[in-house]
C-alpha cells in the first residue's frame, strides 16, 4: 500500500470514471463519425461529457475541444492565438511555465518572435507592474498559468487578463493543475483559451480539452479530419471523453469539500515546520492550491530524500536537479531567487481527494528522521560555511 | 526513476565510513581531508583520510557528501576502496572503479563517481602540498560556464572512459548539461581526443610493424590464414626511419601522451634534441624542481616512447 502525494504528477482514476469509460473500450467500440447508428450512439455522449466539462468550467458545450493532454493544449493555444494576430510578434509568459509553455516560447523565439518572460519575487508571485511594462500593441498573447504545479501558488487572472485585453492581446491559461482544484468560472472572464488535462482530475492518462472561447478566431493546429467541427482532427478518443467528463462531474461535486485537503496539507506542513528545524515551505506566503506544498529542507538533496520516502511507501517529488534527468534544480525555484541551500533539496507533496489524516501521520512520523540521517551525512549545515560563501562568490563571477 | 543497482541502494541506506576523522594527535599519523562540488552545483564531497607518514598510506577514510542516492553510494565505497592502500596506489583509481564498485551507475549519474575520484585527488594533493589550484576546476579554460568545468577537465574525463558522445560528457562532468552553448566546443575536444587517439595508434601501428621486420617470419602459419594471406600484398621490410620520422613520432608521442598529464600536475616537458637514438628532453615546472621525481619520470617517458616509437631510444634529462 503506497501513501501517495504527488497528485500534481498524476491522479488516481476515479472508480466511477472507470466505469463510466469501461464498456466504450468493450461492446461500444463504434466511432462516432460514422454514418450508421452503432457509431452515432456514441456521438451522444461525447456530447454529454463535453457538457460535464463545459458546466465545470461556467463555459458552453461548443466551447470545449477534446484533445489528448495538457502539452498538446497548450501548443494547439499558442499555435491558436498567432494564428488569429498574424501581424503581431511579441507573446508575454512568465518564467515559471510548464516546459509545455516555455519550449514553445524558445521555439518561437528562433522563428523571429519576441518573448518577455515575466518574473516572480520568492513567494512565487507575479509583479502586475512588470506585466503592464511589457505590454504593448504588438504583443499577440499573454499565456500564465493559473497555478504553478510545483508550489500550487496561484496567479491572479482576472487582473492578468484585463490588462492583456486593454492591449488587444489574446489571454491563454494553463489550468492544468487548478482545474477540479479552485472554482473557475469563464461565464464573464477575460480567458480566451484555456488548457486542462484529464489525468490530473482522476481521469485516465491521455485524454485533456481546450477552452475556446466562442467569438474566437480559432486556428487548429492538428489538421485533417472535421472531428471537433474541425477544430482538432484526430478519431475520437471516446473512452477517455467519457471519462474525462465523469471526471469534471465528480470534481465539481468534490470541490465543496477541498477545504478537507486544505486542512491535510496544512497539518502536513505545520507539522513538519514544528519538529524539522531548517525547514521553509515555498510560495508560503501567496495564495496557493488546497493540495500542495513545496518544502525545503535545507542542506541535504531532494532526490536523496525521494529514495528514503520511497522505502517508506512515500509517493511525493523534488524540483531538485538530479530526480529531472536534467542537471539544473527546478526553474520555478531558480526563478523564486531561492538560495541553493534550499533548491536542492525541496519537496513537493501534492494531496488528493483520497488522501487520508493517516498518509500525513505517516509522513510526520518518518520525515524527521530522514532528514535527520541526512544531515548527518552532510559536510554543510549552516548558510555560514566559509566553503559555501567561497564557491557562491566563484561561481557569481 | 533511476534504475540503481543493489549495491547503490544497499550504501546508500546504509553507508560506511560516514562522517569526519578527528586529528589523534598521535606520532606518524597525520589526518587531511579533500573537498569538490559545491552546494550551488547540486553535490559536493569531503573527502577526510587518515594517513600514516612512515607507509604513505590510509589507515582510514571517511566521507560527508551532500547529494543524491548514488552521490552518497558512490562516496561510500570510495572510502571503502581506499582504507589500507598507499598514496600511489590510491592515485591510480578511477572514477571507473568506484562505478565498477557499485555494480554499476545509471550513464547520466556517472559524474558521482568522478566527483569521488577528484575528493580523493584534492585530499592526497594537499597532504603532499601540490598546489591545490593547479588542480581547481575553475583554472584554465572554462568550456562549460554554466557548471564551471573547464577543457582540462573534459579532455582527461573523455580520454579515460573512451567518451564519443556529447551527452556522455555531460553525464560523466555535467559539461553542457546547463544553457547548451558550449555543446559544440565539447564535440570539438571529442573529435580533437579521437584524432590523436588515432594518431597514437598509427604511432603504435609503425613501431610494431618496426619490430615485425626485426622478427623472422612464422614458418607455418596456421592453415585457417593461408586464405587470407594468398589475397594479402606481400609485406617487405620498411626502410629504418629517418631522423625527421623519428622527432615527428617522438613530438607526437610527448605531445599527446605525455604532456598532458604533466600539465596537470603542473609541469611540462619539452623535446630538445635527437643524437642517434638519445632523446634529449627538458622537464619544466613542478616535475622538474624535484630530483626524486626527475628519475622516475625519465623513465615514464622512456618507456612511452620506447612502447610506441622504437625500443631503442633512450631518455636524458636536460
């Protein structure tokens, strides 16, 4: 039995949602497209999830295209929102996007457009004025996030969105991780396009939609056949539709008890401030997700306390550069200005709706040691060390 | 998730020889310690021996490493390796060792086990008070300005695990594992390594078809050749070689071979002159101060050229 808390990487589907998606991977194999009433039965509940995920949202049916994942959402938005301003060349991001977001930007960026990457002080938090400096009549698109998937600090949108639209610039969020999460409500809001992910919200992997705002001059990316009346060609993925939209019913049911998972994460974190000294939690002090927090355990490295929690049972994650393959810690973090004392060795712990006061007692119970064995094995324990100062100041110049 | 072996897990939940030594205070034992890395870079390892003066060796190691899994494992049985070996002996062991130690390391982890292999360097280098800047990473040419890794540092890296690939590089010293402006410069000292590899070999190639001519011929080769001999030009004795071939081959072998590894330790040489097959080199620097090690490297380099040029040549220092 593992104790699971890295629901930002992926949820468990939800028994219901399995359910609802089984028998279209059994007897109801037809394709909605075609011209006979074995396949045209499905068409009615694509339509029906479109529905769930439209009423999830506070947006209509037809403003919802499914797709397979967040990455292509977010990719299908940005293609998107050029195509419809082809004149205008400046897009304005912030530095703490989801590679799905950033790789698109350097990719444009060699094509000749300009991106401003818009910073974020060390809670995570965005800086209005900067945005507004950044703006101008050329600018095609402003894409943030609603919340980041490492920290759960969320962006204020509404005010993004207004000064987006006071320079005619098409207002894209990723909502990956806030969708299910926080109320959002797109009936009177400046989001033109808006990306979720099915996975995240206990639907299965590879199923995920675009918000397109209706009055859109929508462009697809993925061309060929009229499925999504030609907006995103491709054979349906019917199970998944199903599933996502039993997902977004269930999700907005669950979101009147979130402040369930609020007071979990908040134990969690209390009680690790409480008996792990050297301890910070990231983003702390902006509003965040119910579900998330990233904690920094200063002098020892996350991946190395990955592999003790995962003895343990422990699911969770690090930002820290060796879990990524890459040998950078996490660029959120960087882009928080955090000391390398505390990038290395975060770890964000992301709740669900299925996680118990149990899983956070076991974490409390374990965490302290860990650290502890670590610290022990560390030649660094305080930000003084004449080493650490030495090695900053060389690798400054 | 990183696949680590056994014996990784087993070190790392476990680890041997953690910790500090204390200084015993005690006649003929001397401790010291080494350190690499940095917070900043994600890893770091302080390397701290024990050493015994009279026997130039390790009564004891011990290690404290901030890192991940296979930076502590790879630190741990660094320790492990090393207890009981002399100075020399610990000198020669490689990154490959402590990998091989561990049954193994994940390719993009390797640069655990070079950062246990440059602790051991840095604590030995300061016991024998070479200094340690010479040795520093940030000294020289930086390739690599993201992680600091200088040309040095990739040359000996590539040059001692055989490396073909940029992402082997980056596994082995992180070298372009940050902005990536640098890849190119590393595939440069790839290609740069794999030609003198090559010019190395064609060096080897000519003083072993030297000491063929010198050989009789087999008599009865083995019928599984006789195929393949029919379809072979004859080979007739080359002519000797000629003064020219022979200070090309020798520059070529110093150049290649020897210097670097002088250049490392601080030190150089230089080839000064050929009389017959007397080869005439200065030796510079770090080396060239120290009588004992005059010696012993003259005959370092004897035996390179003597290996890959012509037997009988014969080194004198200058």
């Amino acid at each position: 039995m593992v104790t699971y808390l890295d629901n930002n990487a992926t949820t468990r589907t939800d028994p219901e949602v399995l359910a609802a998606m089984l028998p279209y991977l059994s007897e109801l194999y037809g394709n909605p497209s075609s011209m006979h009433s074995f396949g045209g039965q499905v068409g009615a509940v694509i339509e029906q999830a479109r529905e769930q995920v439209a009423n999830l949202l506070g947006a209509e049916p037809t403003e919802i295209i499914f797709n397979s994942c967040g990455s292509e959402g977010n990719n299908t938005a940005i293609h998107a929102a050029l195509a419809a301003q082809p004149e205008k060349r400046h897009i304005v991001t912030t530095a703490v996007e989801h590679p799905a977001i950033l790789a698109v930007c350097k990719h444009l960026e060699k094509k000749g457009y300009t991106v401003t990457y818009l910073s974020v002080d060390e809670r995570g938090e965005l800086d209005l004025v900067e945005l507004e400096a950044a703006m101008t009549g050329g600018t095609a698109l402003v894409t943030t996030m609603v919340a980041n998937n490492e920290t759960g600090v969320i962006f204020p949108v509404e005010q993004i969105g207004a000064i987006a639209k006071a320079y005619g610039a098409t207002f894209h969020v990723d909502a990956v991780q806030a969708v299910g999460k926080v109320p959002l409500n797109l009936t009177s809001s400046p989001i033109d396009l808006l990306t979720l992910s099915g996975h995240k919200l206990h639907a299965p992997k590879g199923i995920g939609a675009l918000y397109v705002r209706k009055g859109f001059r929508f462009r697809p990316f993925l061309m060929g056949g009229h499925q999504e009346r030609g907006r995103r060609a491709g054979t349906h993925n019917v199970p998944g539709i199903v599933a996502l939209g039993k997902a977004a019913e269930l999700a907005q049911t669950h979101l009147v008890n979130v402040r369930r998972e609020a007071e979990l994460r908040d134990m969690l974190e209390y009680g690790l401030l409480a008996t792990i000294p050297d301890t910070v939690v990231n983003g702390g002090g902006a509003p965040r997700l119910p579900n998330t927090t990233n904690i920094g355990f200063k002098y020892i490295e996350g991946e190395a306390i990955l592999f003790m929690l995962n003895r343990e049972g422990i699911c969770a994650s690090s930002g820290s550069a060796c879990t990524s393959g890459s040998l950078d810690p996490s660029h959120v973090l960087t882009a928080m200005g955090l000391p390398y004392t505390i990038l290395h060795g975060s770890i964000r712990f992301s709740l669900s709706r299925y996680t118990t006061e149990a899983d956070i007692r076991q974490v409390l119970t374990v965490m302290p040691d860990i650290v502890e064995r670590l610290r022990a094995l560390s030649p660094f324990n305080d930000d003084q060390a004449g080493w650490l100062q030495e090695r900053d100041v060389a690798l400054a110049t | 998730m990183w696949d680590y072996s056994e014996k990784v897990l087993e070190l790392f939940y476990n680890p041997l020889n953690q910790g500090a030594i204390d200084d015993p205070q005690e006649p003929d034992v001397t401790v010291v310690f080494g350190e690499v890395g940095s917070i900043a870079c994600g890893d770091a390892l302080r390397l701290h021996l024990k050493i015994q003066l009279s026997t130039d060796s390790i009564l004891d190691a011990r290690f404290q490493t901030f890192g991940c899994t296979s930076a502590i494992a790879s630190s741990s049985a660094l320790t492990e390796i090393i207890k009981g070996k002399t100075l020399d002996q610990a000198l020669h062991i490689t990154n490959h060792d402590i990998a091989d130690f561990l049954g193994g390391l994940p390719e993009a982890k390797m640069h655990c086990s070079v950062m246990g292999q440059e602790a051991l360097e840095a604590a030995i280098y300061k016991y024998r008070g070479i200094a340690i800047e010479h040795h520093d990473d940030d000294d020289g040419t930086l390739i690599c300005t993201c992680y600091g890794i200088s040309e040095k540092k990739i040359r000996r890296a590539i040059a001692e695990n055989d490396l073909t690939t940029v992402e082997q590089v980056t596994n082995y010293v992180k070298a372009g594992g940050g902005c990536g402006s640098c890849l190119a410069g590393i595939e440069d000292l790839i290609l740069d390594a794999q030609q003198s590899g090559e010019t190395i070999r064609a060096a080897a190639q000519l003083a072993v078809a030297r000491e063929q001519r010198t050989q009789p011929l087999p008599i009865h080769p083995s019928p599984s050749f006789d195929f393949a001999q029919d379809r072979h030009p004859p080979t007739y004795p080359s002519p000797p070689l000629t003064n020219l071939q022979k200070i090309t081959l020798i520059q070529t072998v110093l150049d290649k071979e020897v210097r670097p590894l002088l250049l490392a330790d601080g030190g150089d040489v230089s080839l000064h002159d050929l009389e017959g097959d007397r080869v005439l080199v200065k030796l510079q620097g770090a080396c060239g101060s120290c009588p004992s090690s005059t010696e012993t490297l003259k005959y370092a380099i004897e035996a390179k050229l003597k290996d890959l040029v012509l037997p009988s040549l014969v080194v004198e220092a200058i």
